[in-house]
C-alpha cells in the first residue's frame, strides 16, 4: 500500500534535534519520511546534488518547512538557501506545505520589519537578514502558506498532529463529495454538447454528420479521464494514439509497453517509474484499444456513452528481490 511522503526542509545542524523529532513523529503515523541525511534522496552525477533534492520534493506528498536562526548553504541558481529554495519548489508544484518558525525568530521579525532600512542595524535572533525578507516574502503569498510558531519538537509535532488530522478530516468530505461533483460535472459537458449540437446544426444543416463528429470530439471524456488519472495541472488534448505516446513519453515520462507483455490485450499500457530510495514502485496506465482506429485514429465518443473502466491506473510495489528493470519489460 502507498504511504504518504513527508519531505523534511530546515538547516541541518542547527536544527539536526527538530529533524529527528519529526522523523520519529512522522514513521509513528506509518508515513514516510524523506530526509537528505538520511540517504533518502537519489542523487546522479549529471548536475549538483540540491537540484535531485528539488526533483524528489515533486515525488513527495506534503513538505514541512522548520526555519531557524541560520540561513544555510546558498542556492547555486537564485539569491535564496537550498532550504528556500525547497519551499517554493513545493509551492509551485502545488504541495501541502506546513511552516513552522522559531519563536525567537517571529518575535524579532517585527523589529525587522521596523528597522530594515535603517542602515548599522543589528539582529540577534538570525545570522543573516534573508532569513527574514524571506519571510516576508512567504507571508505575501495569496495561499497556502500556514505558519506556525514553535520553541521545542513537542510543540511542532502537536501543531502538526492537529493539522494532518484536519488534512485527513477534509479528504474524506472532499472524497464523498466526488460523486455529486463528478455526476454535475457530466451533466454540463452533456448539456453543452446537446446546446453545440442545436446551434451548429441549425447554422449548417448541409454539414450536418462532419458536425456531430467535431463536437463530440471536442469534448472527448478521455481528455478529462486521464487529466484526472495522473493528477495533470493543464487540459490534455490529442487527435490519434502518436499524439498520445509523445505526449506520455516526452511531458510525463511514461513508456510504451509493447503488446505482447500488456496484462489485458484489450488495453494498451504505459509504465513510469515512481521509486522512492526506500521502496521500488511503477505506475502503469491503461486504456482501451478499440478507443483508437486501426490506423491509431481517435474514435468521437460522447460523455454518455463513455464507461470510466476505459482509463484506468495502477501503482504496483516491486519486490525487494526483483530491480525495476526486471519488471518494466524492455
């Protein structure tokens, strides 16, 4: 079964107890904790090894971000901390981030904010001043930037235990919630195309099967079937199954598998490797052949007519004994 994935942001050294204190916190929930100290990120030699820790936060589920009195080892590519810099990576990629900061921090960043142009000023709670334009630059963000004070583990963890029980709490409402959304989301895109259908066809009646054809297939429910499967942020659009494969394979990463080695033959499949450094896993998506022509051309299909067993994902954990190239088969 998936685990949740907690990337642990702060320091190191200053903060090296805090860091402990929440791996201990975070694996008694049963969830996953990714810490750089840790051997829990997988670094290459192609580039410097801050830039495997950004990639990892995108394989990571929620970040928690400790800041302290140190500003930390700099960024190579921007004027912010590798620890900065992990923070608005997580929210640029729309994570769930939580900020917790030193309470002798807080208190002075008021002063900070009194005094920062007055030149000679002196600040005792921090090393550097960026820690605390940064800062300010997190409480200037529209959304999704909860910051909570702390002085020892035990205050960050029970904040932190309220928080995920809040996080549980709201997607179980959102999860109940789907099947309304998704029956009135169905509804419209039918009630569109009936409304696309009436006005075409009344301006153009000679062009009347090429018609029905376009505006079913702009409308396609495969688009939104696998925007939804692989949590896409943008529209997916695609014409016939080469579209597809370049799209699978050049934005999202994902693999042909050949036919002979699909599960079903009534399904094409793709695979992509989601590995963590502590567990091996591939997610395979699936998708009906006969959705596709022989020649690979797209089929127009209504939103009515579609079955949501036509797309489907899986994420599988490989076994210890077996290596990801033993169960991708090619």
């Amino acid at each position: 079964m998936a685990r949740p994935r907690i990337f642990v942001s702060s320091t190191y050294f200053d903060l090296k107890v805090i860091r402990e204190d929440l791996d201990r916190f975070i694996t008694s929930f049963g969830y996953e904790p990714v810490r750089h100290e840790q051997g829990h990120i997988s670094y290459g030699r192609e580039e410097k090894p801050e830039v495997y820790a950004y990639r990892e936060i995108d394989f990571c589920d929620i970040l928690i971000s400790v800041i302290g009195g140190k500003f930390g080892s700099a960024a190579t590519d921007s004027e912010y901390s590798i620890s900065q810099r992990e923070l608005k990576t997580a929210y640029d990629l729309g994570k769930q981030v939580y900020i917790f900061v030193e309470s002798s921090v807080l208190s002075e960043f008021k002063y900070y904010q009194a005094n920062k142009d007055v030149k000679g000023v002196r600040f005792t709670a921090v090393n550097d001043p960026r820690v605390y334009s940064f800062l300010e630059e997190i409480y200037a963000l529209p959304k999704g930037n909860p910051i909570f004070s702390f002085e020892t583990g035990t205050d960050l963890t029970t904040i932190l235990r309220e928080q995920l029980a809040g996080l549980f709490q709201r997607l179980l409402v959102e999860d109940s919630n789907k099947v309304k959304t998704s029956l009135t989301q169905e509804l419209q895109r039918s009630l569109q195309t009936v409304d696309q259908l009436v006005k075409f066809l009344t301006d153009e009646k000679t062009k009347g099967n090429t018609a029905v054809e376009e505006i079913l297939f702009s409308n396609h429910p495969i688009f939104d079937a696998i925007k939804t499967l692989i949590n896409n942020k943008y529209r997916v659009y695609f014409t016939n199954l080469k579209e597809l494969n370049d799209w699978l394979e050049y934005a999202k990463a994902y693999s042909a598998i050949p036919a002979d080695e699909w599960d079903d033959h009534e399904y094409m499949e793709w695979v992509r490797d989601v590995s963590g450094k502590t567990k091996k896993e591939i997610q395979i998506l699936s998708i009906k052949k006969n959705l596709f022509t022989t020649d690979g051309q797209l089929k127009p299909i209504s939103p009515a007519s579609w079955n949501d067993s036509w797309a489907k994902i899986e994420r599988r954990e490989l076994s210890k004994s077996n290596s990801i190239d033993d169960d991708i088969p090619f």
